[in-house]
C-alpha cells in the first residue's frame, strides 16, 4: 500500500490483510496492493502469524482483520508494546461497511491508513482518537512525525496533548534546532500570575538526515544494513537523526530495504524515475543506472527528493558497496 508523503513521494506501507470468510477475503483482494492471507478457525496458528507480523524480522507496517474486532484483539494483545514502534492495526468487518483502527492511530498512521481504506471500499472509517474529532487541532507527536522531529520526553507530550485537549492554547517554539511545545491550561490562560508553573512543555529535536538508497534486486537485508550503518558511523551521523529513507519506485517491494525501514521504524519513501530526474544537481551519473531505471542516479537524486519540501544539501555522496548504493542530505530547517 502507499500514502503520499510530504516530499511528494509515497510512503510504502507494507500491509498484510487477515480474513477468515469467502467475504472477508474478497473485500480484502478489493485494496490494491495488498497481501492477503486466508486464515481458518484455528485461532492459535492465527495466534502464532500475527506474532511473526507484528514481532518477526519481516514485521508489517499495517496489520488489516477483516473480522470481528474481538478476533483482532485477542490475537494481537499478548504482542502490543510500545505506541511509537507499534504497527498499524485495523478491522473491516467482512462486508466491509467499517473501517476502524484499534492501534497505533497516530504515530503507525492507522488513521490515515483507515481513511485511504474507507475511499477504496466505499466504507465508513471510525476513528476514535479524540483529536481527530476538534477542527484544526494540532497535536505534538503528529506534527513530529509529519516534520521529522524526535520527541524527548514522552510523557511530556502526554500531558502537552491533554492541556489541549482540554481547551489549552498550544504555541511553537523555536530555539536554535529544537523546538518546544507549550500549552498553558484553559482554566488559568487569563491568570498571568501562574502561567510560568502552570505551562507544560514539551521538547524536541529534529531528524536532519535523510538517506538515498539503491540496490541490486535480492540484496540481503543484514549486508545492506550493516553497510548503511557503517557509512552512517564514518559521517558521525546517529540513527535516531535519520528522517526517511528514500528510494526509487522500482524498489517499493524489495525486502533489504523494508527490512531495514522496519527495524529503525522509520518511513520508506519512493519516487518514480520522472521525479528524480526533475531534482538538479550535480550527480555522480551511471549509463548503466539510467539503462535499467530510467534515471542516471537513484540514492543521490532520491535523498535531494526526500527533504522536499524544505531545501537539502547532499552531505555524503555515493557510496558504493555489496551491491548498495548510498547517499545522505541533510534538510536546511
């Protein structure tokens, strides 16, 4: 499946479909994209695939039940750990009349993923969330994830979010690279003399890095990792700095590179060849690149796309390596 993305890229979210009738199972083959698997009523083998789903080193960003919401329950809660790495899970009953998301509605997009899914099935999606239903709120860890910032203390975000919620007036603000979030509560906005301990506030620092790849189909997924994390380390660049990792459309379903997106739970991003050509530069070209892909560099070009829309400066150029490719801008915030 994909999701646009702010770059004007997509986002590939590898999403695998649970039914367990002939109607389930033809409203899932309906979604584009999407893996199916059929399923018996045999729970406990049920059991053991949605732990390879949401645990295994082949994780999927988005698990879809098309099922009553009891079975998705059951057979995720012994594998639920974490609202920031959680993936997306979401039931459609199988006539497909209702899209919900039960986990990870924000920061695994389980609520834009039901809405994409409601479009595509004529179905309604019911979302849950309480800021999804306040016109034009904001809330921290949704503007961090769209902006590519990394949250500090998550508690804090908590009770950032709460004041909102709570009729809180939220302001941003910039101090250097990082950001805070801070919300004086409703109820003591017009009390001047309590605003400096009543303010909660919430910090962040923002994910530069944007990382370009390429590599030969069937590349295996420990060798690329170990290669990106080594040039990672020669550039003094921490993992958590990392926003996206992009590449071209090509290379949407190739395992090394969706291996390595879900184990650093960060968004893989790919652009057609169109769309990296139209990036300017000076690249480190290959006619035999341009021969199979339709465009003479992918990690480069496709690193320079992933900052859109804010401007990028190629910080590491390519890198070459068992098969991988390599490159690395930085975003000018």
């Amino acid at each position: 499946m994909f999701l646009d993305d702010i770059s004007g890229g997509k986002q590939v979210v590898p999403a695998v479909a649970l039914c367990f009738t002939d109607a389930g199972q033809y409203a899932a083959e309906r979604v584009p994209g999407l893996k199916v698997c059929r399923s018996g009523r045999d729970f406990t083998e049920t059991g053991k695939f949605v732990r390879e789903l949401l645990t295994g080193p082949h994780r999927a960003a988005a698990v879809l039940f098309f099922s009553a919401a009891g079975i998705a329950v059951r057979s995720i809660a012994p594998y639920v750990r974490d609202k920031m790495t959680d993936p997306a899970v979401i039931v459609i009953n199988d006539t497909a009349k209702f899209v919900i998301p039960v986990l990870s509605g924000h920061m695994g997009r389980a609520n834009v993923l039901a809405e994409h899914l409601a479009e595509i099935l004529g179905a309604q999606a019911v979302i849950t969330t309480a800021s999804e239903h306040r016109e034009e709120m904001e809330v921290p860890d949704l503007w961090a994830q769209r902006e590519g910032y990394t949250i500090q203390d998550r508690m804090a975000v908590r009770q950032v979010t709460a004041a909102i919620l709570a009729g809180g007036r939220p302001e941003i603000v910039r101090s250097g690279e990082y950001v805070s979030w801070r919300v004086r509560p409703a109820e003591i906005a017009a009390a001047e003399e309590h605003r400096q301990q009543q303010t909660v506030t919430a910090l962040m620092t923002p994910r530069r890095y944007v990382i370009g790849l390429g590599c030969r189909k069937g590349t295996d997924s420990e060798k690329l990792r170990r290669f990106v994390e080594q040039k990672l380390e020669e550039a003094g660049i921490d993992r958590e700095q990392v926003f996206k990792i992009c590449s071209i459309n090509l290379k949407s379903e190739e395992t090394a590179l969706l291996d390595l997106t879900s184990r650093w739970h960060r968004p893989l991003v790919v652009f057609s060849a169109e769309q990296l050509n139209r990036m300017s530069g000076n690249f480190t070209g290959s006619a035999f690149v341009a021969s199979v892909t339709g465009t003479d560099n992918v990690c480069e070009r496709s690193a320079l796309a992933g900052c859109i829309p804010w401007k990028g400066t190629l910080l590491v150029r390519k890198s070459a390596g068992d098969g991988v490719t390599l490159a690395v801008a930085e975003r000018e915030l």
